[in-house]
C-alpha cells in the first residue's frame, strides 16, 4: 500500500488535533504522471494549510496517490467527522461532472467521514484575475499576442468556457489572447500561425503535466515567453471555494 501524503500543517496542527474549529480541505486533482505535477498540488495544499491554519491533504483521481479514499480514510481514522472535497478543475467536463461525484459517492459508502464539496475552480473572473497577475509577474508585454492553453474536453461547453475566458482576458489589452488546447481542436498549431509577434503562452494549469512539455519545448523554439502554471497563487481562490461552502 503506498504511503498516504502526510497533512498540512504540521506539526504546528496535527491530525489528531480535533480542537480545529473548521473541517480539513481536500484539493482534488485530476492527477499527473509528470514529476512535478504532485509536487505542485502539495506545495498548493501548503500554502493554503500556512495562510488559514486549515488542515488540508491532496488526493487525485487518477495517476497519482493518495487517492480520494486515501485521504479521506486517513481523516476519518484520526476522528474527523467531515472534510470538504475542492475539485481543482477549471471546466465543467467529464471529470467534474462524472468522476468527482462518482468518487465521492464511492468513498463515503465506504469510510466514515462526510465529504463536501464545492465548486470547480472554474473559469470565473476571480481565476482571470489569477491570469492576468500571471501575465504580469511573467513579463508578458501588453501587445503580445497570448496563447491561453488548456488541456481541452470532448465537452463543447467546457472548451466554450475557455474561449470565452480568452475574450474576455482580450478586454483592456492590445494584444489578443486565443484559447487554444492539448487534446481537442484547437491547438496550438492551429491558432499560431497569422499571430502577430510577439507571442506569448499562458497556460490554463495548476501544476506542470506531460501536456505542457511539447508546449514548453516549442515556446524555447520560438522565443516565445511562456507563465508558469497558476501553481501557489491559487491559493486564495481554493480557500474561497472552501468558505463558500462553509457560509452556505
């Protein structure tokens, strides 16, 4: 059995410290082969644990451990009663829709512990604001013209959202921004060309994944700049899905 993902905090709040006045958070991520891709989402669920005090854990549902059971068993096996599940996804696909729920609904037939959970992330004005301070912190120059990059669904809406995120990170720039994605048409090959220099990627990640490496390598080819992945600035934007539900 793999080794669960110790809690954050700590030690400064244990699992075993029941005097915590709100439920721990579990991110839920998709989950990532890449090296970097669990890192990212650890490193996301310490800095949310270190700006609030709230006991926090990963878990994925896929490619990575621990998974939901995971996490929400050892939550249970230390006398917590509940926790709130934030699903660190950006659209309404296949994912949030059918595997987070089914999950959900798997896992608490099985371990004693309520789950909760929010919202998406979403593509909202609150994670375009992340965006555009991404642009920003990165340099990107108010002309270039941008890339928004997203990993894509076979769900119309969901690829629709993004698109319509781009318009409107368009708004009170000169330069245009383009959505484009991994696994679904558009991708980059099909809106680069005819984009006028400079050129500029901003990808629509929390952490790194095997999708974004061919995007990195021809971003180095190209000259283009290129934003990290959201990676820790999320951190806020995961906290406010989580007190949404708790002022519900």
């Amino acid at each position: 059995m793999p080794t669960l993902q110790d809690p954050y905090p700590a030690p400064r709040n244990s699992l075993t410290t029941l005097s915590q006045p709100t439920p721990p958070l579990i991110g839920l991520a998709h989950g990532s082969r890449h090296p970097e891709g669990s890192l990212g989402i650890e490193r996301l669920m310490a800095a949310v644990a270190e700006q609030t005090g709230i006991i926090t854990l990963p878990a994925y549902l896929d490619l990575a451990e621990p998974d939901l059971g995971g996490a929400a068993r050892q939550l249970a096996d230390a006398g917590h009663a509940s926790a709130v599940v934030v699903p660190l996804l950006f659209t309404e696909a296949f994912h949030a829709t059918v595997d987070v729920p089914e999950t959900v609904r798997s896992v608490t037939e099985s371990v004693p512990l309520q789950l909760i959970v929010t919202d998406i992330l979403g593509t909202g004005d609150d994670v375009a604001q992340l965006l555009r301070e991404s642009m920003a912190s990165s340099g990107i120059d108010d002309r270039a013209s941008v890339l928004l990059f997203a990993v894509g669904s076979s769900v119309p809406a969901a690829n629709e959202a993004v698109v319509d995120l781009a318009v409107r990170l368009t708004k009170n720039r000169r330069g245009q921004v383009r959505a484009c994605f991994g696994t679904c048409s558009p991708g980059v090959a099909d809106v680069m060309n005819g984009l006028p220099e400079p050129v500029a990627v901003v990808p629509l990640f929390l952490t790194d994944g095997l999708l974004l490496t061919s995007v990195r390598e021809l971003a180095a080819q190209r000259g283009w700049q290129m934003a990290e992945p959201l990676g820790e600035r999320a951190a806020e934007l995961v906290l406010l899905r989580y007190t949404q539900t708790q002022v519900s």
